[in-house]
C-alpha cells in the first residue's frame, strides 16, 4: 500500500485540495473538493460543511497558495515564524514528493479491531475528533454517579451514616467468635421474646440512674507524690468543688436513694468516688486512726485478720475459719473491725483538709492489706503505693451525673427511650458547656496548679473534644491535597489540567463507591475506607505525571508527530500498558486483603481495587481528553497556563514541534530535569564503582533492616488512639497503666453459660449484609433441675471464695465478685420475698430445714415475681433482679432457655484494647475454668457450657493475630503477585524477579525502619504492612517496564527509561513524600501512623527502584531478545 506521504505532492501539483488519504487533517466527505479552485469556490460561498467538535482542529487548512516561498526570510530580515515554518516545510514536501516524515513509511500496528487503518487506536481517534463532547460527557457522568450515590446510599443509610460501624469485627469460623455470638444472639432472643410479653410499665425516680460520669486524673510533679502536700491535695478539692459546691448541680447529679427523706426534704448527691473523702473527712481522730496503724504494722496480725474478716465482718462464709481460731482471736478481729468501720463512715467530703494529712495517708497504705477495707482506699492510689512506699504519684476521681432528668414511667418503646435519653444528653452537654467547662479547662491548665497536673474527660463533651482533633487532621489532610494539586500544577504547566487531574483524583473516590455499593451490592463499608483517598491522591498522581510526561516528550519523536491522532496513540499506547501493569499490580495486592477473615479488611481491599481501577479508566479516558483540548487551546498559548485563549491554537502544537525537532541541528535538550536523569543519574549507574559503592551500602543497610525486622513483635501496652502528648491520652494512658484494678472498677463479665448450643452460620456474609451473624441455637436437651442449680451454687461459691482465682476474679470485700442469680433466686423461694437482704447474703437459707432449689415445674409462676424484686447486691438500692442479671437469666417469658455464672476479670476490663499476650493470659485461665466445670455441671444440666465475654476482649484478641498473620501473608502474597503480573508483561523473567527482589527490600526496610522508631506490631500497623506491596509497586514496575520496550544494549536501554520515566517517578515521589507529612501531625495515632508509613514506603521504593533495580540491571547486562521466547 503507497505511504500517505507520497500521496501529498503529487495532489498538490495537479492544483487538488488533499483528501482524506492524503492528510487525515481533513475528514473524509464525498462532496468534497477535488481541486483548489474547487476548494476556493466552495469556501467562499459557504458551501463546505464540516462537521467537527468545537475543540478539534481536524479540519484546519495548512497549506498555502501556489507561488509563494515560504522558505525566504521576510523583509526586515527576521527569520520565519512557526507558521510560516510549516507553510515552508508543507511546500518543500510537495516539491520533492516526499513525506516530511520519511521514517514512517507504513503504520507500525495493522488495521485490527482496536486500529484503525492508519495504525492508530480507534478510541484515541475518536477522542481527537470529539475532545469536547467527549470532556463533557465524561465530566457529567461522574456528576450524575456522584448524585446517585448520594440518593441510593447516603439517603437510605441508617442515620445517614454510610460506614458500617466498627463493632462486631472478628473471624466468623474462630471459637472465640462463634462462642461469643451463640451467647449473644441466644441472650438477645430471650430478651425480645420476654419483652414482647411485658406489658409491666417500670417507673423510673428521678436522677436515679447513672447517665455519665466526669473524670478527674492527676499527676504528681514533685517526689512527694500528689497527696505530699496540702497545696497539691487542695488543688484537686478544687477540681471536684466546680460541680459539688454549684447549687445547680443538684438537678443533674446522680441522687442518694439509700437514705431514708422526709417528704419535704430534697436528697443529696452520691458523693465523688475519690481519696479526698479520706483527707476531707467530717471528723478525725488521730488517736484512733494511731492505734490502728499500730497493730496492721504487724503483718502476722494482718493475716489473721483477713482469715476472719468473711465471717466476723461481713458474717458469711463461717464455713472457711481455720480450725484453731480462739475466742480471743474472734473478739479482736471484730473489735479491730468496728474501730476502721468507725473511722471509713466519716469519710463524707464535707470537712476541712485533715491537718496530719500524712496519717491519712499512712492508714490508706495500710487498709490496702485488708481484703475486706481495701475497696475503701484502692481507687484513688496507683500501682506503686504501699506501706513500703506511701506516695502515690497519681490519683483519680469520678463525679456521678444522674437521669432521667425526672420522674418517668416506662411503658414506651425503645425508640422512644432512645429519643429522651438523647434530648437529655444534649440537654447535659449543654449545661455542662455553660456551667463547668470554662472552669474545667482552667484547672487542667498546667500553670494552675505547679505541683500537679489535671487530666479531665467526660463522656457528654468527649464528642466535641474528638471532633476539633478530626478536624484539625482534616486542616492537616487539606494540605496534602493542596500540595498535591500545587506540584500537579508545577508539572503540568497548565490550571486546566491540573484542576481535571485533581478532578479525576477525587471523582474516582465516589465513582468506585457507587459500583462498590450499587452494582456489587457491597452494603459492608468500613472506616478503613477512607485510607483510599490518600491511596488514589498518591497513585492518581503518578499516573498523571506517567501520562503529561509521555506527551511532552512525544514531541522528542519524529516519527510520531504525523498530526495529533499518531501522536496521542503512542502516548496512549506507551503509558496505557505502563499504567495497566503498575494498576494491575496495586490492585492485585490490595485484593490479597480477602485471605483475611476481618470482614472491615476485606471491604478495604476490594474498595481500594476499584478506586485504583476506576482511577486508571479516569486517566485514560478523562484526562487523555483534557491534553488533547490543551493542546488544541491551552499549550503555548495561554498566559501562565491559564485556560482562557481566544482561540484554537494555530498551528498546532504538534506541527510546531515536527518544524522544531526537523529544524535543529543534533538532539533537542529536554527539560532540565529530565536531562538530569538522562545524563547525571542514568551516567553515575553506569560507573562499575559507583555501583560497588552503592551494592554494599544496600547490602549493609538491608542486613540491619532484616535485623531490626526480626525483633518486630506484637504489641504488649494498650493501643493508642490519640499522640501521646494530648491530654486526653495521657489520661487514659494513666489510667490504664498507673492504678490497679480497684474494687469500683468495672471489670470484664466472664460468662459461663448452659443451655446454648452454637450459632448458625448457614447463608452468613457479612459484605453483603453486614448485621447477619447468624440465627441463635438452644440445647433442647438442658434442665435446669434441682441438681442443676445445686452445681450452679457450688461453681459461684468456688468463684467467689477459691484462694487460687484470688488473681484471676476482682475481689469485692473479701470475695470474689460474681453475678450468681442462684442465691437470691434460692431466697425468694424460700421466703417468698427479697427484702430482708442480710438473709440473703450471708445465705441463711442454705440452713432452713426447706429445700431452697426450685422445681422446674414451678418457674413459670416463680419467675415473673422474681425478676422484679430489688437486687440485694446492689448497694444504691435501686437495681432489679431483672437488671442485674438480664445476661446470666435466659428467662423467655414461658420457659428457662439457659442460664448463666459470670465474674469480673480482675486484670481486664470492657475498655481499651489490650495487648494480646495480657489477653491470652487471661483467657486461657477461664477456659481451664470451663473446662473444669464442665465437666461437673453438664452432667445436671445437660448441654455444653459457652465461654465468652460480651464486650469483645477475646475476639479482638483473636483479631491481633489474625493481624499479624494477615501482614505477613499480604505481604508475601502481594510480593508473588508482582512477580507474576511483570513476568507476564514483559515476558522477561529476570527483570521480574529483579523488581520483586526491590518489593521485598521496601518491605523489609519499612518494617525494620518501624522497630528503630520505637514501633510495634499493633493493628494499624498490621493493616498497613499486609497492603505494603500494593504500594510499594509502582516505580520499579514502571521502570521495569520502560527498560523493557527500549531498544539498544543494556546502557542504552538504562538511559532510555531513565529518560522517559526518571522525571514521572521522581514526580510521583515528591507528591507522596511531602504530601505524607502533614499526616506525621495529627492527633489521631491511625493517620500519623499512615502518615509515617507512607513516607516510609514511598521514600524507599524510589531509592530501590532507581538505585537498587537499575544498578542490578546495569551490573549483569543480560540481554533480551526481540523476538520469540524471552524467559
């Protein structure tokens, strides 16, 4: 077939208009012009048509008038502009009849279904004909997805809320989670069965109720400890007396219903639960407080006392004196008891600071000793206090805030209570906000008082404290962005396409969630979700920089600057394939997110797949049409990029550049940075000691790396959520490492219940629909008989009193804490009644000559009785039956479905995120309990006992490794997949195993960077290293692949991707790197550790890719065929 060159000259002797064969400028029309008197006469009547796009400059007519040279200089001796430099070169092609493109000869790729039969994509050609309608289009249909999105998803989510909330996370197939859910879809059923039936309204007193509490930390700046002197102690009375000395305070306060009012009298508020009762003590007498310090200096003594105090004290469990106690010994342990329980009843807060502040202090250390007093004291001292060392540099305290707001009967329905409860809330903040903050924020001032400082946090203001940090990181996030779009702008040179490229940038987020949420039906949308907007910032960028890189420097190439259409399809063609590996990769790696079981991790990984995804499509569609329109009006036209020419640009740039590159005289210097690459980094590799130099310092750097990545282990404190500088850290930090477990802490319930069988799991998927667990199962085999309850009562005894479990179980006065609805439920069906409660805790009805188990047959009138009595372990008063044991009762309204035993976790508690090993610790011990017990209880009761928690300590637990193992198997999964997808691109497999060799350096050298700054293996981090791959790709690939498709010897090939790719790369890693900072700022411990770890990864995958893949490259010299097999 003849060349489209050599059709030129020939038509332009014979005085013809060149048609579509001869100049793919003009489109093709039958009517039209043959001739260029033709041509002239159809112009000037107006009767040539041509349909073009408004942007297109297809049908511009280049060539000019017979008889003029346009080769001579003008006039006035100045040398011929642009446009006349292309009218000259037009005729000197025309005169020779050659193509002013001789190398190109015939398309390189033949007419095929992606071709068109010039051999350029038919896509691009279609894009260069329609820029603008193509723009636009494009432009709205990410408007109009972005507006579905926000109508089917946003509008129809719960709350308005579209994230899934983070709660219930675990593997569905572990035995801590099947056991966990078994327990709580069983607890859950009986109680909606039982509440369906109640038509009992429940009448609820005024500020009876704890609704919120107000903690007060604080910490010692002197050696003496914060109770060393009268001004630290007074400085925290100052904190508690913002609340307890304002008269408004009483109608927000939790009230005091244990004591008996007379009908005109108002009632007090609980007091604070703090030390300072002790130092603020109504009446003091030293005298007394002397001669008891006196004799629990005598440790024999203290003893003694502790074996006596169950009976003697609190007269329960007389059953356990040792055999050789004397009367003498009864009568001093009780007349000890009555002197300390003389002195703790006027520990009220309402006297002046005790003048001898350092007895009180003493006594405390002492009354720690006491199994039975200790719950006095233990609060408000941390861990190093004793009698050994009577400091204690810490202290805390809690005031009591009280609902309902008043007196209300409870005959509504949840959404109603639910309604009130809110209305209340915002009506405490906002009192709060008025009354107390301003003073608050003044006390925990550091200036206010020197020798401590004071920590606060309140459940009701915690929300606003937590949106001003998220919002300052967002400021933070912004600036990313900013730079982002400030370095696209530099790179670019154009506002236009820098603000598509940002547009693109974002618009994938909403895109990608649409198909994510809409087409694919995935309602499972985690909070992790939002990582993918810094993912697509870093990696859309790139992919920006790959593709404005490629087209500034096809004006380097002759044999491409045929006219737009061949231009843009190399371009296309050179960074399409680039991008789809380097896309391919990324989104393979996250997609290896789906071998974990953590439902939230896999939602992450598929959803920062189609965001990569649906940023390439962008890049490729969107903003391959943004260049061709800047070229066509923007390039070389606009005033410092702007977007507001008069017109087309005329001639093209594309022409422009042919007359330049054919014009000059030896190669055309690129742009500095590009040559730099070129010439000053591509030349350094080439040195032989150069690259000695640098493979010994990767070699030693890469030994350390693996090194300190060895010693990378799980985490052993409590995970952070905040920088540990912020207040509100440090006061959970202290609170979670400087106190004991006290006897007012909450622990962790541990239930042990029978009658449940394991949850169904049949059709559970939670990315498809995230609130099926499961259906509920019960033991049709369980019998809560009287040998049942019998064994029930031995296993709470051997919990409360068993010396063993003394470590294990948080004690309460002597005994273990432990929630057995078989005492009082043995009470009241022996008296009929709760209300004689010394009965009931010291048990006397184990002795009455009536058997106090309950027949079986008879719980269906016992019951609805029972479970309205007044507690007799709850010290306010105020609780129910029902309430306290609305867990361990599996009462459905007609039958016993199961019942339950829980204790409190004396080294656990439902808050925070515990280190694994400290879990574990604990878990394994109350399995070996369930054990134990199991094998007695289930013999009576029939069925097997489930184990767990309710406020998930033991699948998190199980989360932590799943973590661990997810980081190491993402990453090694992610590092194989890059192998695979560069060994199937470029058909060459040592570049392959090269690149991936350079992956595994980044991974490593992240992670032992991770150990020298004092990480460890947490759950973010966890998360992070399992998608480290994913990020880690890009730049050896794209070099991997530019060193591939250049041609010439190794050195050549080096030079030639340095120089098409150095800058893209170098570009991409600016952005990451100093868009990353900002994220080392933030509050929130999550994103400053993505912050952290981005920079890191980024960083070293450039270093590797440069200096690490290409110096390998360099050193060996395996050369690669051009043809047939090249493994």
């Amino acid at each position: 077939m003849p060349s489209e060159s050599a059709t030129i000259a020939p038509e332009l002797d014979a005085g013809k208009a060149p048609s579509k064969e001869s100049d793919d400028d003009f489109i093709a029309d039958p009517s039209a012009p043959t001739t260029m008197a033709e041509f002239d006469e159809k112009q000037n009547d107006g009767s040539m048509d041509l349909e073009i796009d408004c942007c297109s400059v297809m049908a511009r007519n280049k060539y000019t008038p017979d008889g003029d040279d346009d080769n001579e200089e003008k006039k006035d001796g100045s040398a011929p502009d642009i446009e006349e430099a292309v009218a000259a070169t037009t005729s000197e092609a025309a005169k020779t009849g050659a193509s002013v493109h001789q190398s190109q000869q015939q398309p390189s790729y033949p007419p095929s279904f992606f071709t068109n039969e010039r051999g350029n994509l038919k896509i691009v050609s279609f894009v260069v004909r329609y820029p603008c309608a193509i723009f636009t289009f494009l432009i709205a249909l990410c408007i109009i997805i972005s507006f579905l999105l926000q109508v089917m998803v946003f509008r129809t989510a719960e709350g308005g809320n579209p994230f899934t909330l983070p709660s219930n996370e675990f593997d569905l197939d572990d035995v801590r989670s099947i056991q966990y859910d078994s327990y709580r879809l069983a607890r859950d059923e009986v109680q909606a069965s039982k509440n369906a039936m109640a038509n009992q309204a429940k009448n609820i007193q005024k500020q009876s109720e704890l609704a919120d509490i107000a903690m007060w930390v604080f910490e010692s700046e002197t050696p003496e400890g914060v109770f060393g002197s009268a001004e630290s102690i007074e400085g925290m009375k100052d904190a508690f007396d913002i609340f307890i000395e304002d008269v408004g305070f009483k109608d927000y306060c939790v009230l005091d219903y244990t004591k008996e009012v007379a009908a005109n009298e108002t009632r007090e508020c609980l007091k604070p639960l703090s030390p300072l009762v002790m130092y603020y003590a109504s009446e003091w007498d030293e005298d007394l407080v002397a001669g008891v310090i006196e004799q629990l200096e005598d440790d024999d003594k203290v003893e003694l006392f502790n074996s006596l105090a169950l009976c003697y004290i609190q007269g329960i469990y007389c059953e356990l004196l040792p055999e050789d106690i004397s009367p003498a010994d009864a009568a001093w342990a009780i007349g000890l008891g009555m002197n300390i329980t003389s002195i703790v009843t006027k520990w009220d807060m309402e006297g002046p600071l005790v003048k001898n502040y350092n007895q009180v202090t003493e006594l405390a250390s002492h009354l720690m000793k006491l199994d039975v007093y200790k719950g006095y004291v233990d609060f408000g001292f941390d861990n190093g206090f004793s009698t050994s060392n009577p400091v204690s540099q810490y202290s805390r305290g809690i005031v009591y805030w009280g609902g309902p707001l008043s007196d209300v009967t409870n005959n509504t329905s949840d959404e109603e209570n639910e309604e009130v409860e809110d209305t209340e809330d915002d009506q405490r903040k906002e009192f709060i906000k008025e009354h107390y903050l301003e003073e608050m924020e003044y006390q925990s001032e550091g200036k206010t008082h020197p020798t401590i400082n004071s920590y606060y946090f309140m459940t009701a203001i915690i929300g606003d404290v937590i949106l001003k940090i998220v919002t300052k990181d967002a400021m933070l996030a912004l600036f990313s962005f900013a730079f982002i779009f400030f370095w696209l702008r530099v790179n670019v040179q154009s506002w236009f396409l820098a603000f598509v490229g940002l547009f693109e940038i974002f618009f994938a987020i909403p895109v990608a969630w649409f198909i994510f949420s809409v087409i694919f039906q995935i309602k499972y949308f985690a909070t992790l979700n939002t990582l993918a907007l810094f993912i697509v910032a870093a990696i859309g960028a790139d992919d920006i920089f790959i593709f404005i890189d490629a087209y500034k420097q096809s004006q380097y190439h002759l044999d491409v600057l045929v006219d737009l259409e061949t231009r843009m399809s190399w371009v296309y063609r050179r960074t399409g394939t680039a991008m789809a590996i380097t896309s391919a990769t990324t989104c393979a790696a996250f997609l290896c997110t789906l071998i974990t079981p953590l439902t939230s991790i896999q939602s992450f990984g598929i959803f920062a797949a189609v965001v990569i995804f649906i940023d390439y499509v962008l890049v490729m569609t969107l903003f391959c049409t943004a260049v061709v329109i800047y070229h066509n009006r923007y390039e070389n036209s606009a005033p410092f990029g702007c977007c507001c020419p008069c017109g087309l640009v005329a001639p093209s740039n594309t022409e422009q550049a042919r007359v330049t590159l054919e014009n000059s005289e030896g190669e055309i210097e690129r742009d500095r940075v590009s040559e730099f690459f070129k010439t000053k980094v591509a030349g350094f590799i080439k040195v032989p000691l150069h690259r000695l130099v640098m493979g010994v310092v990767f070699l030693t750097w890469l030994c350390i790396a693996i090194w300190q990545a060895t010693l990378l282990e799980a985490t052993k404190e409590n995970e952070q959520f905040l920088d540990e500088d912020h207040p509100l850290q440090k006061s959970i930090t202290i609170l979670n490492t400087q106190f004991p477990t006290a006897q007012d802490d909450l622990g962790l319930k541990i239930y042990y219940a029978w009658g449940i069988d394991e949850v169904d799991r049949t059709g559970v998927n939670r990315l498809l629909k995230p609130e099926n667990y499961g259906s509920p199962n019960f033991d049709p085999s369980f019998e809560f008989n009287q040998q049942c309850q019998t064994d029930l009562l031995s296993f709470c005894d051997k919990l409360k009193t068993d010396p063993q479990y003394s470590d294990l179980i948080k004690r309460k006065e002597g005994v273990g804490l432990v929630y057995c609805f078989i005492e009082e439920l043995a009470a009241y069906n022996v008296k009929g009644d709760l209300a004689d409660c010394d009965y009931v805790r010291k048990q006397e009805w184990k002795d009455a000559n009536v058997t106090w188990q309950v027949d079986p047959a008879d719980l269906e009138n016992i019951m609805p009785g029972f479970l309205n009595q007044k507690t007799c372990f709850d010290e306010n008063n105020r609780e129910t039956v029902s309430g306290r044991y609305q867990n361990e009762i599996g009462w459905n309204g007609f039958a016993l479905r199961f019942a339950a035993i829980s204790a409190e976790s004396n080294q656990l508690d439902p808050f925070g995120r515990d280190a694994e090993s400290l879990t574990r610790k604990e878990y394994d011990q109350f399995v070996a309990i369930a054990e134990e017990q199991d094998a007695i209880i289930s013999k009576s009761c029939s069925g097997s006992v489930i184990m767990t928690d309710l406020d998930e300590k033991f699948v998190f637990m199980n989360n932590q490794s799943i973590y661990v193992q997810s980081a190491i198997q993402g990453a090694c999964l992610g590092v194989a997949i890059a192998f695979a997808v560069l060994l199937i691109s470029t058909r060459v497999f040592h570049l392959a195993f090269f690149a991936s060799l350079s992956i595994m350096s980044v991974l490593v050298s992240v992670i032992g960077t991770m150990v020298m700054l004092g990480m460890s293996l947490g759950s973010t981090e966890s998360i992070l290293i399992a998608i480290l791959a994913g990020f880690s790709v890009d730049y050896v690939v794209h070099l991997a692949h530019a060193y591939e498709i250049a041609k010439g010897d190794t050195y050549d090939r080096l030079t030639e991707a340095f120089s098409d790719l150095g800058i893209s790369v170098f570009n991409g890693m600016i952005t990451s790197v100093v868009a990353s900072i900002p994220l080392f700022f933030c509050q929130l411990t999550f994103f400053a550790t993505f912050g952290t770890f981005l920079c890191l990864t980024i960083a070293f995958s450039w270093i590797f890719a440069n200096f690490g893949f290409m110096s390998v490259l360099a050193q060996l010299k395996i050369p690669l065929k051009e043809k047939g097999c090249r493994l």
